[in-house]
C-alpha cells in the first residue's frame, strides 16, 4: 500500500522548475519585472529596518513588530525570487533535491512567521486602542520579545513538519514541478505514495496554526471597531482608526493573496502562479509603502536620516 509507481525520493537527486509556460522570449521579460519588483523590496524593507534602529524615537512596541515584519518579507522573497530569476535565463531551470527542501523549508518558516507577528500586531493595535492607559505596562519589552520569539518558534515548527512530510514520499518517474518555486502541492502531485497523512498534517497545520493567527486578529478587531464608534467626535475616531489601518491594510493584502492562490481551482495552474507572485514579491514591497505614506512618526524619521545626510554634503 503507498506506493504507485516505480522510483523512490531516495533516487531522486534534482527537480525540474517548469515557471510560467510563456514563449521562450518572455523570459527575459520576466526576469527584468522580477528583478526589478524584487530591488524595490530590498530597498523598500532594508529602509525601514534602518529608520526603526537609527531613530531612538522609533523605539516602540509596533516599531518593533514592523521591524520584523520588514526582515521576514525581506527574506520569504530572497528564498524564491533569486532562483526564480536565474532559472528565467537558463535552459536547465534545475533546482537540488536539497536546495528544494531548503527553499520550501524557510519560505514556510517565514510565511508561518509572519502570520504570527502580524497577529501580534493586532493585539498590540487592541491594547493601545482599547486600554491606552496600560498600554506600557501591558506592552513591556519582555512581552513584545516573546511575542516575536514565540511567532519565530510556531514557525520553525510548521515549516519543520511540512517538508518532512512533504519529502518523506515516494515519487514517480516525472522530476518536473509545475510552478517557479518548489510549492508543496505542485511536489505532492508528482508523488506516488498515498498523501493522506500530508493531507492530515496539513489541515492539523491550518487548525492550530494559521486558525488561531486570524482569530486573535479579527477579535482584536472587533474590539478595536467598538471601541472607536463609541469615541463621540468625529476626529477621535479618525486618530483612533489612523493607528491601525496601516496594519489593517497589510493583513487584508496578505491574507487576500493568499486566500486567492489556495481558491484558484488547480486547473488553472498558471493563474495560481501569478496569484503567487503577489504575496512573494508585491506584498512585501507595498507593506514598506503602506506604513511609511500613512505613518506621521516614519515620515518624520526618514526626514530626519535625509537632513543629516544633506547636512554632511
């Protein structure tokens, strides 16, 4: 029982990452809009770990959280966009059997993580909205490290059981995955064991996982909302809602593009791939965007790095 075919992971030593089936001369196309997409991400993220540590003002339980957030969208797209970016210039467009693991190992890592800091992030947002005057008791810097740390270990631990299971397979005679990164599900479809117990590990992963993420943000939001429409002028609840929707804006993008890629029907296999694209490159570089435009403290800081610049020349 398990296996269908002949060939073990074992005897598999590479896979072949398919990409975007488009006419050969696309590529180069592609590769530009990566490269290009992936630069402002580096810029964009490095930027704003480099305000939030140089600024003393910026020292601050939600900087601290957005710090993170900038490293961890900084490293789940240099796990993919990188090899993506080679193999559009290259006719072998091969990745390791180890350096498949690899990359799905930390993007999960990353990924799961982020999750966890932005429901951080929320409580964090409910504290300072609905409890002000505790909010720095509540909110000590012990707190906020565990919070990081904690999201940091849910994470090693999903990312963990993932690949192990993932990679514990038996594969048929095909090496060829249908996407430009090394997706769980695209590996699952060229395996000829029986996937029931990935299967299980996956739903377990969602439900004490990635559930309980979205719980603590949506109920932190439910109490955020109530407390604002009950502040009675119209300008208290602007301010209220202003220290948040930064943050609001950076969940619904990431769990919209996600949500989308996990919807597409799996026939459309070239739709998911640009669904992909979306939250490894395009997210992590709008969220530097989201929180720099609409955050007075950020504009404030990065005024004063470029004074002190233009001081020196």
């Amino acid at each position: 029982m398990g296996d269908k075919g002949a060939g073990n992971h074992s005897d598999v030593t590479d896979f072949i990452l398919v990409g975007f089936r488009v006419h050969p001369e696309l590529h180069i196309l592609f590769f530009l809009l990566f490269l290009l997409v992936y630069g402002m991400v580096l810029f964009g993220n490095i930027s704003m770990m480099t305000i939030i540590v140089t600024d003393s003002q910026l020292n601050t339980p939600m900087y601290f959280f957005l710090g993170n957030l900038s490293f961890i969208d900084l490293s789940y797209s240099t796990v993919i966009a990188p090899k993506a970016m080679v193999n559009f210039l290259s006719e072998k467009k091969t990745v390791s059997f180890v350096g498949c693991a690899a990359q799905l190992f930390f993007f999960a890592f990353f990924i799961v993580t982020e999750g966890f800091v932005l429901a951080a992030m929320a409580y964090d947002r409910f504290i300072a909205i609905c409890n002000p005057l505790l909010y720095s008791v509540h909110m000590s810097r012990r707190l906020c490290t565990q919070l990081v740390a904690g999201s940091y270990l849910c994470g090693w631990l999903s990312s963990i059981l993932q690949v192990s299971t993932t990679f514990s397979v038996s594969f048929c005679a095909s090496r060829v995955i249908d996407h430009f990164y090394c997706d769980s599900y695209q590996i699952e479809k060229i395996s000829c064991s029986n996937l029931s117990v990935n299967k299980m590990v996956s739903l377990s992963l969602a439900a004490f996982i990635i559930l309980p993420t979205i719980v603590v943000i949506v109920v932190s939001y439910m109490y955020i909302g109530t407390t604002v429409l009950k502040i009675p002028s119209s300008e208290g609840r602007r301010k209220a809602f202003s220290t948040c929707s930064s943050h609001l804006g950076v969940v619904s993008l990431l769990y919209g593009t996600v949500s989308f890629v996990y919807l597409t029907p799996p026939s459309n296999p070239e739709l998911r791939k640009v669904a992909s694209v979306f939250y490894i490159l395009v997210t992590p570089m709008l969220n530097p965007l989201i929180y720099s435009l609409r955050n007075k403290d950020v504009k404030q800081a990065l005024g004063k790095i470029l004074w002190k610049k233009k001081a020196l020349y």
